[in-house]
C-alpha cells in the first residue's frame, strides 16, 4: 500500500485565480498567499452540528472545493491543494468589497449568508479548529495576514473585521521602493507559522510597485498514523508517473485492512492518523 508521508506541508499559489475569477477581478493589485491543506465538514463523529458553524458555510466552502477541483484536476502531473486556505483567504476580501465586486466573489465562493455574517462565520469555524487540534492532541496551526503598502489608505472597518474574525494583522511594508525586503519580511512569516517546513513561498518577483495588497494564509498540520508504518519496510519500488512510465522512489509497506473505494479512473483509500478526522 502506497501512503503519502504524515506531515502535509506543500505550497500552493493563487495564479490559477485568474483562470476562475471574473475579468474585472483580475486586474486587481492582490496577491493570495497561502500555505497548505484542511478541509472541514458539516457533523462531529458523534453527528452533532458544529457549534456557531452554519451549515450553509460548510455546504457554500464543499461546492467551491469541488468546483475548483474540476478545473485543477485537468493539468497534468500531481494535484494537492488547499480548498480551505483558498476560500479563507478571500473571504478576507470579501470582507472589503462592496457592491458588484462582493457579488462576484460572494458566487465565485458559494457564499449564501449575507455578507455581515461571513466573517463571523469563518472565524467560527477557525475557532472549532482550534479546540478539535487540542482535544485531540494533533498538532494544527493555521494562521492569516494582511501585508499593505505602508502609503495605502486601507478602512478601518476592513481592518477591523479582518483583525477580529480571521486574526489577522496589518503589516506595512513598501511594495513600491522595497519589494524584495518586503518578499522576504512575508516568506519569514509563513516559514515561522509553519514550523519552517514552507521557505520561500512568495518567488522572487512575485510582489512588485504594482502590489498594494497581499493576503496571508498558512496551515500546518501533524499528526501520526492511526496505524504506524514500520520505517525497516520502506524499500525502493517502482512508482508509475503516468501509465506507462515508472520512476524509483522510497515507498512505504503496510499490509492492514482499510477503507477503499473502487471508481472508473482511481482506487481512493483512506488512510487515517491518530486523530481519525478533523472534526
């Protein structure tokens, strides 16, 4: 049985926004950062409702997920991403829109509550996040920033509900004369949110004099195998890239029973940590 390894720390970016968003959102001066992968569903395991998590959050951040996915899931080579970061990160933008250009991102993200009640509704479920990772003794840190250009008016109200709801911080920094210091300044905060598992996040050139904004979203998440493998029994194997071409890589051994799935294309398994599921 092939297994990914127990630490999810890959780095995903928002180019592909522009493949999924409006034209008129486009052009905005918005970079999303953001460092990797949690989702959430709408029962605990003993099938009670989330406490303060509206339903129709969760319902509204699944149908984006998949609809996200259907258009990732045609580029080629291996797919891991972050439904989760993406959606809250821009919602902390949405957060900031008014008029046609919160309508765009309210259906862009299936967001159905109204628009007051959204950041509420995300720092709700940021908050049962946190008390599943101490319950269950995992360890899960997921983390928002704002980064601005230090002479750009940004509203207080923004500010504000950015601050209160998905704790996120203002830090003022110069797009404009000091881009690569201000690069740097945001790739220490996602390598420390991070446990230094994600260097280097933004590229260079990835902020410029035209960047007024950049929103930053990180998740870190560990935890053991539910059933441990056993390091002796990792051996080289032949691990196939596409149907027909195979490359050697250090692939992990456990013979269990598990819960799988056999659909047209793939053969889902899951293969669960210590905590089970989150929530």
């Amino acid at each position: 049985m092939i297994c990914p390894t127990r630490e999810f720390v890959p780095v995903a970016d928002a180019k592909f926004l522009t493949q999924t968003m409006p034209m008129k959102l486009k052009s905005a001066s918005l970079i999303v950062a953001l460092a990797v992968m949690l989702t959430a569903c709408a029962k605990d395991q003993s099938g009670n409702d989330f406490m303060a998590v509206p339903p129709d959050l969760v319902a509204g951040n699944t149908a984006f997920a998949l609809d996200l996915y259907h258009r990732l899931a045609v580029l080629e080579g291996n797919l891991f991403f972050s439904p989760h970061n993406l959606s809250t990160a821009l919602a902390m933008t949405h957060a900031g829109a008014r008029g046609e250009t919160e309508r765009d991102l309210a259906a862009l993200l299936h967001f159905t509550l109204p628009p007051d009640q959204v950041p509420g509704a995300f720092g709700a479920l940021d908050r049962r996040l946190g008390e599943i990772s101490k319950q269950k003794q995992v360890r899960l840190s997921v983390a928002n920033s704002l980064w601005g250009q230090r002479d750009q008016h940004f509203t207080d109200q923004f500010l504000a509900v950015n601050r209160q709801h998905f704790g996120a911080q203002i830090g003022l920094v110069d797009f404009v004369g000091a881009a690569e210091r201000a690069r740097q300044k945001i790739n220490t905060w996602v390598a420390r949110k991070t446990g230094s598992k994600i260097q280097n996040l933004l590229a260079p050139g990835a902020v410029g004099p035209t960047t007024r904004l950049v929103l930053g979203n990180a998740i870190y998440f560990k935890d053991d195998w539910a059933r441990p493998f056993d390091r002796s029994a990792t051996a080289p194997a032949d691990f196939f890239v596409t149907p027909t071409r195979s490359v050697k890589a250090p692939l992990m051994y456990l013979k269990q029973r598990f819960a799988a799935n056999h659909l047209m294309a793939s053969a889902p398994l899951n293969c669960p940590t210590k905590a089970k599921r989150f929530p």
